[in-house]
C-alpha cells in the first residue's frame, strides 16, 4: 500500500517538476531512486513537459549549444543557458538524426559508427554502437528513427544496408541491447 501512494505521489506531483530538480530528488532514497527511474515515470513526466506551456528550445551553433525557454510560442532570448556536448568533438560535426520527448539521437560526423543518445536537459548519453563497431552505422547508407513502443519502451529502428539487403534493427531502452528483426528477410 506504502509503495502504492508513493507511485501516486511521484506520478501525479514529482512528475510536474522539471526535469533537473527531478534528477537531484533522485538522491533522496533507494525507494525514489527506483519510482523516479521507472519507465512509466518517465512516460508521465515526458507528456507533463509536452504539455508544458513553459517549452525548451536547442540552438545548435558553431561554438555553442544554448536552451531557451519558449513561453507562448515566443522566444525567451535572455533564458539562454549554454550546455556542453557530453562527448568531445567540435559542435560543427554534429549530426541530429532524430529526436523524440526532448532526446536527441545523434552520430558524430568523423566517427560515423557511432550514434550518441543524449538527453540535453540531464546531460545524460549513451554510446549505442554494438560489440561489433566496424560498418556499426553509415550515416550515407542507413536510416535511424526513434519511437515509443506499446509498454512505453523507447526504443530506436536502425535500418543497415549493407550489399543490397537492408538488415532490420532495434535497440530498446529497457533491455539495453540490440536485436535483429528476421521477419523482413
């Protein structure tokens, strides 16, 4: 019953808080660890931000990576906050593939076997390039999407062409691995 009026707590007040105050409150206890990691938390959380009429905008330029609040669908310029880009490069080889709830799924343009999953907000990545980095992603050759299945798994479709066949992959948050789809062979 305890675990149940906290799993409201979280989802129906936790979950209106942005998202870096969410992160600290993280550290509170093993208990809000767990329910503030879990995948239907974050579900919740992400469709409160959608829905927020108080939006982040990412500037990509050059020298900088700059969030800016939009209120009303108006620019808030003197918001900006410059972040950095948690892997060591120059921002002008940066490459956004695709994004969905505010993380962005990116590659690197001198290291294309690599695709990066960052949350700007957390300034959270993962490297989600397999065992086998060699032909892992070619960014003139494949196609990359993100979506959000039927249990709220986040879970990114890599399609490799690779000699004339196109291999089906999907790498799912939740399992943290990468399967191959053999119904399109």
């Amino acid at each position: 019953m305890q675990r149940l009026e906290f799993e409201m707590f979280a989802n129906e007040i936790l979950s209106r808080l942005p998202t870096k105050y969410v992160a600290r409150l993280r550290c509170v206890s093993k208990q809000w660890r767990y329910e503030l990691s879990s995948h239907l938390f974050a579900i919740i959380h992400y469709r409160r931000m959608a829905n927020n009429p108080y939006r982040k905008v990412i500037k990509f330029t050059n020298s900088s990576i700059d969030i800016h609040n939009l209120i009303g669908g108006k620019l808030d310029i003197s918001s900006g906050k410059s972040i950095s880009f948690p892997v060591d490069t120059h921002l002008s080889n940066l490459i956004i593939l695709a994004s969905h709830y505010g993380i962005l799924l990116m590659c690197i343009q001198w290291r294309p076997n690599e695709l990066i999953l960052w949350n700007p907000t957390t300034n959270k990545f993962l490297n989600l390039c397999d065992k086998k980095p060699k032909n892992f992603f070619d960014l003139r050759e494949d196609a990359v999407g993100i979506y959000m299945d039927s249990s709220n798994d986040l879970k990114i479709l890599l399609l490799q062409r690779r000699n004339d066949a196109v291999i089906p992959r999907v790498y799912s948050r939740n399992t943290r691995e990468w399967k191959t789809l053999t119904f399109l062979k």
